[in-house]
C-alpha cells in the first residue's frame, strides 16, 4: 500500500468517521432539527387549511359549537383545555429541567425530570380523551360534524399523535437514563426529545390560541 | 488466513439474499432503489402504451372509459412517484456519500427503513388495480377524490403517504449526509454539483412532502369518515385542495428535475474536459430554483379564479432566469471544449436540446391568456412529458450509462447504447412533439375517445407510433444490461477519465468506500490528481498516489 503524501487516511471504523472531529453539530441532532422542520410543515398546512376555511365561512365558529372554547364550567369558569394547556407547558420546563440536569451530569436528578415530564405528558392525553369523550357523547361533535369537526379532531388529534411519539421518546431516554447510559457529555438522545418535546408544547400553544381563544 | 474455519460455506447462499434484505449499505440501497424503481417504470410504461393503444384511433377498442379513467392517472403516478423520485435518490444514495468522500450516508438505518417504507408503499398503489382502480389522476383533484366509491383510491392515498414519510426521512439522511459527513477539505463550495442538487432537492422535498402529507390524510378522512374538508355542503372548499396539493406539487417538479440538472452538470464537463463554467452560479441559479418553485404553485390554478394572476404569472416567468443561467452553464463548458460523444455525453446533450423545449413550452404557459387557452389540454400533456421523459428519463439514462461501471465494474455496450439513444430521442420527439398541436387544437387532456372528425386522428396515431418506438429503445437498454451483466467485469475505476471523488476508489467500491482519499482543492479532486501542477493541484500533491487506492 502506498500512502498519500498529502492524501487523508480515510476511516473505516463508523459511518460517523468524517474527519470532522467533534466540532459541530451532533449527526443525530441534526437529523432531529431537519424532522422538526418538516413536523412544521406539516402543522403549518393545517393551519392553512384552518384559515382558509375560517376566513371563507360565513359564520365561525358555526353555531352550536360554543363549547369548544377555553370558558367552561369548571374551576374560576375555565374549561378542561386550560388545564392540558398548563399542564402541557409545566411539562416543557420539566423537560428543560431534566435537560440541562444531566448537562451538569446530574443523573438521577435528569430521571426525575423526565418522570415527572412522562407523568405530565400522559395526564394531557388522558385529559384530552376525555375532553373527546366529552364532546362525542354530551355534545354530539365528531370529525363528521361539518367541516369545524373535522379541522377540530384532525388538528388536534395529529398532536396528541406527536404528544404520544414525545411520550415514546421520553420513555426511551427514561429507561436509558436510570441504566446510567447518559453523562454530561453523552446525552444525544436526551437532547433530540428535549428538542422535540418543546415543539410539542408550541404546536399545542397555537392550537390552543386558535381553536379556543381566536375560536 | 488459511487457518480461518470453512465449513460455513453451505449457508452461504441464504446469507447473500439475506445480506440484501437486512443491508444498510448505501451502496445496495442504492441499486435496490434503482432497480425497484425501474421496476415501476416499466408498469408505468406498460400503462401508456395501453393509453397510447387505445388512442392511435378514434373509437373505443381495448379498455373502457372506466378503465381508462385509472389507467392515465396510475401511468402518472408510477412514473413520478415510483420512478423519477426514487430513481433520483437510489442514485443519490449510491453516488452523494462517495462523491462528498463519506463512508455512508449519516443515518444507515434509516436510509434502509426509507427503502422499504417506498417499495410498500409502492405495492399498495400498484394493488390499486385490485380493488376496482383508482379514477382520480395524479391531481386526486377533490371532490373527484372524495366521493368515487373504489377502494382503489384509498389504497392509493395511503400509498402515497407512505412514498412520502420514506422521502422526508431520504431528505433528511442526504442533508445530514451533506451537511456533516463531508471529506476534509470538501467545503461546500468544493462539493460536485450533483450533491448540491441533491441538497436543494432534500430541502424541496422536506418542506413540501408533509404539506401534501395532510392533505391526502384530509382526502382519506373525507371519504372514510365523513369529514368536510373539501366538501361544499359541510363548509370545505374543493379548491383547497388544489391549493395543498400544488403547494407540494409545484416543488415537486423540481424535485423531479434537479437531481437531472446535477446528472447533466456532472457529465458535461467530463466529456467536454472543461471545468463547469459559472460553478457558483450555477449553485445559486440550484438554490434560486428552490426557494422560487415555493412561490408559482398557483399557477397551475389559473383558470380556478381563486388566484391572484399577476404575482403568480410573473414568479413563473422569474424561475426562467435561474434554468437560463444553467443552460449557458452547459453550453459555456462545451464551448471550445475537447469534446467526446460516449453514450452519456449524447444523453445529456440530447437532454440539453429536448428540455429547452419543455422548458419553453412552460414559460408559454405562464402567459395567463395562453394558459386560459391550453389549460387541460394536450398541451400540458406534451409540455410534462418534454420535461419529464427528454429532461428527466434522459438524466436518468445518462446517468445509468455515466455510473453503471462504478456500481457493477463493467461498461455497458457502448454501440448499443448510442443506438439506443437515437431511437429514444426519436421516438421521444415522435410521441410527444404532435401533442403540442393536438393541445392547440383544442385536444382535452384525459379523454379516452375523441371524434373522427375532429382532425385530430393522424396526430394521434403518430404519437402512437413514437410511444412504441420508446418502448423498443427501453427495450434495448434492457438487453444492454443483461448481456453486460452476463460479461465479465472489464471496467477500470475511472473508465470515463473523470473529475469526482467517486471515481478515485474501485469499481465496484468496497463497502468503506475509500482507503484514502486525495486531497480535495477543488471540485475536481481527482483531476487534479491526475494532473499535478495544473489548475487546483499543486505539482507534489500526487507524487504517490497515482496508483489508486488498494485492492
């Protein structure tokens, strides 16, 4: 074999070896921003769709669907909707909690953060079933009601579909962080649901303005 | 090494199937794409000419107006989806990791997961024809869609939603790929023009792909379960979806055509032993493409009157500058050049000369008047097919002819390849220049049957001819590869003396892909290698390396 005078010697070990060094972005967070941004447009086509059908309507909401609204009988007169929305914010400071706790290589105090963020993030989605529950039985409002029903389920439900993928994710990280995989400098993972889970949360917080404030 | 155990040689047969199955190599997921898609080509082929049958004269012959009504829009739908697209990224899997020096693609797996998500995906539109058809076209323009009862139509959306989810996660390896997975030295502006476009490309299809995602997800919820998105009398708008479907769509045919802009700009300066003329321009006529293809979907919408004409008609005439700009790319690195006509050099300057006029045909259709005329007529049929099958089919042909050493270490005929080419640009021009004047004449697009007396059956039966006439030089490219396949290997690592890093490792390359790599000063590492004390290559860069890499 001769070797280059000036050539690089090139890796075989992993597909990682780039010759990069470790300067830069890590390959899997990366993979994750790109996913997040293809996440965006996704939601950003049912907003779209949303606004477009809202500024066409006539009347909006249509009438008969006042319920769907952050007013409700509940506690001070709010509805179950504020409830998830604080709930599912508190969880993003968890999980930024939890986050920057193995930063500082604090292990057990990341497990904490992301038991709590998994308690939060079901308790939300228990919460939504039953505000669907709710909707269906009491008010008679399901995805075939109208086009309002059908933006309504769609729009929220592919959020908690991505609220559960966060859930799946958090339980991964979970169960690796309390084998004591992570380290202050080895937490790619954790970083990538962190990122994930906060757009979770800010999706929920323009649903949450549009479909029960904006209305 | 003599000592090594033996005995394993009997399951050694399961294992290679199984190696194909289970690999994350980019390499093999490459030409399972490759071949998966050309796969789907061929049943796309099939279908057009029986369109093309069935419309050599007037009168109802083979199929019925039932039948017919699938047939056109699932031809549309193999061809662009499972064929251009996947043949676009299997040649991106098998090329970008060795052109940017990597060993593989950022995320193995997943690149493996998007192969197989496709080829499901693929299945289920294809198992359409099972289920009654799917009479929508490739448009699903609702509320068609979204009431015509066969269960075809759902097979088919769910089809396309898994050919996306595998084409965001494809997008996402190649950026990452590109982004972190660069040799050293290989700035971005130092990267092979056919990484750059595939770049732009996994841009395009990253933000486009999901938009499309949840509108079919609203086609499929419309007609299962009662939704009312594009249903008049439920509060939708059926013009909603058109506006989904081309903000996906318009994106989409630059998706479908980057890749073979990169193809061409790869081969040109090879046969023309020219540098490419305006490297950075090009780069920045690439990326001014993608980021204008997201401002002219309405102009497929036109005649809707929901649109606002002006805006959409004048970033339409916009993206002409851009496609200018690399068309005197082209012919600037040909000019004055030592030029040699191989089969893929002829491919790329027929692509030159068939895609102007495509490329033309749509800037006609800018003109809003011109539009309102043509619109849904052959004319669009005509314009579609210049810039899919002369622009695109020729990139890919190019392409297979330009790369097929370096994936199986064997040359295909050059003879038959050159005559193939002949055949094919005829037959290309035969079957698609008299639908430009069908168009005119006011020949509806997607009709099954039209009137003897309608002065359009000669035109027709001409068009007719030039489908078959494709379809032999398919054939003959078919041939090509089975007889090359069946010879033994013959290639060199560099048959074609060329610039990219692709070729400074063997032929087939070895799964790491390179021993060592030269030093990369600029686009053309590895004809500087070649040419020390020229142009980028400093005279002792290459004192040892000339023999290649190892085994």
């Amino acid at each position: 074999m001769t070797t280059p005078v000036d050539g690089i010697t090139a890796g075989h070990g992993s597909e990682t070896d780039s010759g990069h060094g470790a300067k830069g972005m890590d390959i899997a967070l990366m993979g994750m921003l790109l996913f997040i941004a293809s996440e965006i447009m996704f939601f950003a086509a049912l907003f779209g769709v949303y606004f477009n059908v809202r500024s066409s309507a006539a009347v909006w909401p249509p009438e008969g669907t006042e319920f769907v609204s952050w007013q409700g009988s509940g506690l001070f007169g709010l509805g179950l909707s504020v409830l998830i929305t604080i709930i599912l914010v508190s969880s993003s400071f968890t999980m930024q909690w939890a986050t920057d706790q193995i930063r500082k290589g604090n292990r057990t105090g990341m497990n904490r953060g992301l038991a709590v963020t998994l308690g939060l993030g079901i308790l939300f989605l228990c919460l939504m079933m039953t505000e669907y529950y709710l909707y269906v039985t009491v008010d008679d409002f399901g995805v075939n009601s109208g086009v309002y029903g059908s933006l309504f389920y769609v729009m929220t439900g592919f959020h908690g579909a991505h609220v559960l993928g966060g859930i799946i994710g958090i339980a991964v990280v979970l169960a690796r962080g309390m084998r004591g995989q992570f380290s202050s400098e080895h937490h790619v993972a954790v970083e990538a649901v962190h990122y994930y889970w906060h757009f979770v949360d800010v999706v929920w917080v323009f649903l949450f303005l549009t479909i029960y404030v904006l209305r | 090494m003599a000592t090594t155990a033996l005995p394993q040689a009997r399951s050694y047969r399961r294992a290679a199937a199984y190696d194909w199955i289970t690999t994350v190599d980019h390499k093999k997921i490459g030409i399972m794409y490759v071949i998966s898609s050309f796969f789907f080509f061929l049943v796309g082929g099939v279908l057009a000419l029986v369109i093309r049958t069935e419309l050599a004269a007037p009168g109802l012959q083979f199929v019925s107006e039932q039948t017919y009504n699938s047939i056109f829009g699932l031809h549309a739908v193999n061809m662009i989806f499972l064929f251009v697209m996947p043949m676009l990224t299997g040649l991106g899997n098998y090329i970008v990791p060795l052109q940017v020096g990597a060993a593989d693609m950022a995320f193995p797996r997943v690149n493996a997961l998007s192969l197989w998500v496709f080829l499901a995906g693929g299945l289920l539109i294809e198992s359409s024809f099972l289920f009654g058809g799917a009479p929508v076209g490739w448009t699903m323009y609702a509320p068609l869609s979204t009431h015509v009862p066969e269960t075809g139509v759902n097979l088919l959306v769910l089809g396309l939603i898994m050919t996306g989810i595998s084409s965001i996660l494809g997008s996402i390896n190649f950026l990452v790929t590109i982004f972190r997975l660069r040799a050293p030295g290989m700035s971005l502006l130092r990267m092979p023009m056919f990484c750059w476009t595939q770049l732009v490309t996994s841009v395009l299809l990253l933000f486009s792909i999901p938009v499309v995602t949840a509108g079919l997800i609203m086609i499929f919820i419309d007609r299962n379960y009662g939704g009312g998105f594009f249903e008049p009398a439920l509060g939708g708008n059926p013009i909603l979806w058109q506006h989904v479907f081309w903000f996906f769509g318009h994106p989409e045919v630059y998706i479908l055509i980057l890749p073979a802009f990169g193809i061409v700009s790869e081969i040109i300066p090879v046969f023309s032993r020219k540098p490419l003329f305006g490297y950075k321009a090009f780069v920045v006529a690439t990326a001014s493409i993608g980021a204008l293809g997201f401002t002219v979907w309405a102009h497929h919408m036109f005649t809707t009157g929901a649109v606002y004409l002006p805006f959409f008609a004048f970033f339409t005439f916009l993206i002409a500058v851009p496609t200018g700009v690399k068309f005197f790319n082209w012919l600037a690195t040909m000019w004055g050049g030592k030029l040699t006509f191989d089969t893929p050099m002829l491919y790329a300057c027929g692509f030159i000369a068939l895609f102007l006029i495509g490329g033309l045909d749509g800037a006609f259709l800018a003109v809003v008047p011109f539009d309102f005329m043509v619109q849904d007529t052959y004319w669009v049929v005509s314009h579609i097919h210049y810039v899919l099958v002369a622009g695109s089919v020729f990139a890919i042909m190019a392409a297979l002819f330009y790369w097929f050493p370096k994936m199986t270490g064997r040359k295909l005929d050059e003879r038959l390849g050159k005559v193939q080419f002949w055949v094919l640009f005829i037959g290309t021009n035969l079957a698609f220049f008299p639908q430009h004047l069908l168009g005119l004449d006011g020949m509806i697009r997607r009709i099954a049957d039209y009137s003897a007396n309608a002065g359009w059956s000669e035109l027709n039966f001409l068009s007719s001819v030039g489908a078959f006439v494709i379809a032999f030089a398919i054939l003959i490219f078919l041939w090509n590869v089975f007889s090359t396949l069946r010879s033994p290997a013959n290639a060199p690592d560099d048959p074609w003396d060329a610039n990219t890093l692709e070729w400074a490792t063997t032929s087939p390359p070895p799964v790491y892909n390179f021993d060592h790599l030269p030093p990369i000063r600029s686009e053309r590492p590895v004809f500087d290698l070649k040419h020390p004390g020229t142009g980028h290559a400093p005279a002792a860069a290459s004192l040892a390396v000339t023999e290649g890499p190892v085994q």
